[in-house]
C-alpha cells in the first residue's frame, strides 16, 4: 500500500481518481504489483470502483464520493 500511497503522492494529476483500464495498469507496474492486486491495494486504501460522468469505471477516494460528487447507476 505505502508504494501505491508514494506514487499517487507523486502524481498530483490523478488527484484521488484513477481509471481502471489503462491508469490502473501503469499504477500496478510502477509499483510492482499485478492490476488485481492494486485494485485490492486501492479498496484497503478507501478507494471505491464507480462510473464517471462519461461512463467509464473509475477508482476514486471514498471521501470525495461522499462530498458531493454521485455516480449514476
């Protein structure tokens, strides 16, 4: 989790969202780890797997979830 934590850290452009194709798949090669891997990293991290105002399933930080912005289901 602490190398997921760094790169996000690191990368002020994916500010708490990361889409869960290709993003995903550069955060888990960065850190090491496989795409299903990361996707439970980012779940114990208070991570949620939503859809955006597009449709496309994004990784997004539970507070910011919460403070506002909904999914449409």
């Amino acid at each position: 989790m602490k190398a997921i934590r760094e790169y996000m850290k690191h990368k002020p452009c994916l500010r708490g969202q990361i889409l869960d194709r290709g993003e995903l798949k550069r955060v888990a090669q960065a850190c090491g780890l496989s795409p299903q891997e990361t996707r439970s990293e980012l779940k114990k991290l208070g991570f949620i797997l939503t859809k955006n105002h597009h449709g496309l399933m994004i990784w997004k930080k539970q507070d910011d979830h919460a403070s506002g912005t909904t999914s449409e289901s």
